[in-house]
C-alpha cells in the first residue's frame, strides 16, 4: 500500500508542479484575475495535498499499513481530483456551478488528515 501513496503524491506533485508552471506562463493574461485566482487556488492545494500523499505512504512504510491509512490516502486523492480538478475547471470554461462541488473536495481533504492522525494515533 504505502508505494501506491508515493507514487501517487510524486505523480500528484509532478503534475501540480507542470501546472503551477503552465498557469504562471501559458496562461498570463488569458484568464480574468478572478479566474487566474481560482486557478491558482487549485494549484496550491493539488500540491499541498501531493506532499500529503508522500506522507502517508511514508507513514505507511515506516509503522506498517492499517485502514486507517488507506482511506486517508484514497480521501486526499479523490479531494485532489474534486477540489483542485473542479477549480481548474471552472477556470477553464468558467462555468461558476462548479464551484458547488468543490467543498466535497475539501471535505474528503478534511477527513483525510483527520484518519492520518487518528493512524498514527493508533499505530
């Protein structure tokens, strides 16, 4: 388990980076400041939520694989793709009801971090 997690937070990190850069180079000036905001709030929280996933799988390698840490991972992830893939969206075509699913993103961000500490707390 704990691979699938480091490889899933470098991948996550890798991408997050590529679109950190895209949206500082490629998108200067082709989207409106609220949107570059929106984006950039996606970015931001695609990577802070990557070096999550590098932590769990590290945790995970280190006191072994529980439940606990499997949900935490596959939480961050699915926050991942719900949270910053529907900024990124709504960036993108700025179609605003996007912005409606969001929070169940940062609820799955929440509860997350919340079974990382309820692992470690355990293990």
């Amino acid at each position: 388990m704990w691979k699938i997690f480091v490889i899933l937070g470098a991948l996550n990190a890798a991408v997050a980076v590529g679109f950190g850069a895209f949206g500082a180079h490629g998108l200067e000036g082709k989207l409106s400041d609220r949107l570059m905001d929106v984006y950039q709030t996606g970015v931001q929280y695609h990577i802070m939520h990557a070096l999550g996933l590098l932590a769990i799988g590290l945790v995970a390698a280190y006191a072994g694989g529980s439940a606990l840490l499997m949900w935490a991972g596959w939480l961050l992830f699915a926050g991942i793709l719900v949270f910053s893939g529907s900024l990124y969206t709504m960036a993108f075509t700025g179609i605003s009801w996007l912005g409606a699913i969001t929070p169940i993103g940062g609820t799955a961000f929440i509860a997350g971090w919340i079974l990382l500490i309820a692992a470690v707390w355990k293990a």
